[in-house]
C-alpha cells in the first residue's frame, strides 16, 4: 500500500471529531478508494491517530490495533447497542471531511 494512501487516511481520520465514528466505507468513498482498502490503510495507522474512530458498516469496533476500540469508543462516550456503535446517533456526515 502506498504511503500516500495511508498519508490521505491518516488525514481522514484525525478529521473525525472525539465522540464520532465513520464507517470503513465512508472514509474510502471520501477517498475513491474502496472499504478494504481504507481499512488496510486504517491498520498501518500509529497509535497516535484516533484509528478506533473507524467502524464497520454495521457499527462493530475495528479489531486492528490489538482490539481496543471499544473501549478506547466508550471512554469517549460512544453509544453501544448489542456489542455495536449506535451508528443512526453517529453518522458520519457531522463530520468536515478536509
């Protein structure tokens, strides 16, 4: 995967508010690149970057970075439903993509 991709989700990514969430596929069609592919991106991201910010379509926490999404998600307030983000309270269309 280029830098450059990962560079432009990094980018995405930090641009999501603490107490939001996008889903993979959101962030790629930001992009023009598909879910996976932000996904694989999203991965090689340093622990630095809010990474856990970045959620399956259903709302399921990322299970990169060793699996601590959710909870680093509930330390910011993040609503759960059924082990998932409450993805109708947390669209990402609140958020200004750069």
């Amino acid at each position: 995967m280029s830098t450059d991709v990962v560079s432009e989700v990094r980018t995405m990514v930090v641009a999501i508010p603490a107490g939001c969430v996008a889903a993979y596929g959101e962030v790629g069609r930001e992009m023009g690149i598909g879910p996976r592919q932000a996904g694989r991106a999203v991965a090689l991201l340093d622990g630095d970057v809010p990474w856990w910010r970045v959620v399956y379509a259903d709302g399921s926490p990322a299970t990169c970075h060793e699996g601590g999404a959710r909870a680093l998600l509930e330390a910011e307030g993040v609503p759960f439903r059924d082990g998932r983000v409450d993805m109708a309270k947390l669209r990402a269309d609140r958020i200004r993509w750069p």
